[in-house]
C-alpha cells in the first residue's frame, strides 16, 4: 500500500485544516464536496486535533525562527481571555479561535495538490477572495473565521505535521476515505459570519419586544461580497427602523472595536457570538472600500 511519504516524494499531497469556526458552521461536508468537485482529490488521512498555545505556536513558526519556550496551556488560555480590548488584534483573536475547539486536519491525493488547494482557499480577507474561492463564497466576512488553512508547499506540509506530532503518519499506509455528507443550506444563522451574527442578535431583541423583524436577505449562494452588501444595507435600513438600536450596529458598521465590545454588556451573547463579532467588526474596514 502507498504511505504518506511516498506521496511526498511525488508531491502528490496536500493538506487542510478545518478551523474551529468550521465546526460552528457545521460546513465540513460543504467544503469537501467544494474541494472534490473543483480538484478531484481525494481523502487518505484524515484526524481531529486540539490545537494549545504549544503547537500554534510551532505550527505557525518561520522556519526561519528559533523555537519558543513551551507555555503552560491553561494559563495562555486565561490570558488571551483577557486582553483588553483597546489592545485586542488580529493575531490576537487568530490564537483564540485555534484555541477554542477542535479542528479537521485532511490530507489529500492528487496532482498538484498542494498549489490546488491553496488556490481554491482564496485569500485570508474574505472581501478580497474570488468568488469561486471558499472564503469568498461560504458566507465569510472576515479573516479570522474564514474555515480553512491550507499548507503553502510540501515543506509547510511536512514541518506542520510535525508540529501537530503527526510525523508518524509519513510511514502509515493510506487507505482513501469518503466525503462528510454536506449540510443543507444554512437558514439566516452562519455561526462564522460577524456581520450574520450581528442581524441575528438585533433581530432577537426585536422579537422580545413583539416587533417584527424583516426577513434577512441571505444569499444561498454564499457568495461574500453579495451577502456582505444585502446584509449591510438590512442593518442600516434596521438602524433607521429602529434608532434604538443603531448605536451598536453604528459601531459595528464603523469598525469600531471598542464601541461594539462595550455594548456586549447589556446584549443577549454567547462567549462565541462576542467572539466572531469582534472578528468582524476588527476587519470591517476591508468592506469599508468596496461596500
């Protein structure tokens, strides 16, 4: 039977991981069925991992750099928690959402493996992604949730295997695995989406004080510059509706971090909703040029 390594050599290998916002989504068998389909690859590997501060940081280190000093898991976990939110960046909520579940790391067969699924992610803002790419076409509004990492050669492959202690693996032999049965397309709630999260919440306070809410114009096509334009237009239409609430859809709107995070002490949120609210709102500036 054909081991890893073997591939390797052929540079018939290529590897995924299905972020923790994935998870939320619950698109895994979406973006297998969108990987298949536009490359033809096929799934010989594939494990769930738990990423800890240890191995984002070995996973995500220049191989140019020196390792860093192990940290203790828990107490980076309290850590990121807390920064404050004036001080709150991009790397920041990347380590966080790592940190916050677990992840679907595939390896793939084929020709050309590697450069075809780095060309099918797209590019990490979603506002920049083609729209044949995943990120700019599964309802993503910024870069930090935007599902999928993919390795940029065969050396990345390789030195991330063996940061997640997967080395093993190159001497496995590989048996082909099938697809995650997709889910039907998502009704008005993408747990990935800031800007998404953000109708949902305005639209449950509307509920809770019996006014009705205008149906949200979700795309099923899931393309990100249509949803991001439909959905901005709906909070402002709402903002103008309900002036009660446009401060906090104001800021969010804005781009401004501290804004939207201080209203979260009088909102109905998840930890997860605060969360990707802060991813959306912390990269909203890239709609700002286009929208």
């Amino acid at each position: 039977m054909t081991l890893l390594k073997e591939l390797f050599q052929d540079q018939l290998a290529g590897l995924t991981v299905y972020l923790p916002d994935c998870s939320q989504s619950r698109l895994w068998g979406n973006l297998d069925h969108a990987i298949h389909k536009t490359t033809h690859l096929e799934i010989v590997r594939r494990q769930w991992v738990q990423h800890d501060i240890n191995s984002i940081l070995r996973f995500y280190r220049n191989p140019d750099e020196a390792p860093r000093p192990e940290e203790d898991p828990a107490a980076a976990i309290q850590k990121y928690d807390n920064i404050p939110v004036e001080t709150l960046q991009y790397g920041h909520l990347m380590v966080k959402l790592l940190m916050s579940g677990p992840s679907l790391l595939t390896i793939w067969r084929g020709r050309d493996a590697t450069s075809s699924l780095l060309e099918l992610k797209g590019k990490t803002q979603p506002a920049q992604a083609g729209t044949e790419t995943i990120r700019g076409r599964f309802w993503c509004d910024n870069g930090v949730c935007n599902l999928m990492h993919s390795s940029d050669d065969m050396a990345e492959l390789e030195r991330e295997l063996t940061a997640l202690q997967l080395e093993n693996w190159l001497d496995e032999p590989l048996e082909q695995a099938p697809l995650i049965t997709p889910t039907p397309v998502p009704n008005n709630y993408i747990a990935h989406s800031g800007i998404i999260t953000i109708c949902d919440v305005i639209n449950r306070l509307l509920w809770a004080t019996g006014l009705t809410a205008a149906p949200l114009p979700l795309p099923t096509s899931g393309d990100a510059k249509e949803t991001n334009t439909q959905l901005t237009e709906y909070l402002r239409q709402t903002a103008a509706d309900h002036p009660h609430h446009a401060p906090f859809i104001n800021a969010f709107l804005d781009g401004d971090l501290i804004a939207t995070t201080n209203h979260f002490k009088t909102l109905p949120l998840s930890r997860w909703e605060q969360f990707v609210i802060q991813c959306g709102v912390i990269n909203r500036s890239e709609w700002h040029g286009i929208l």
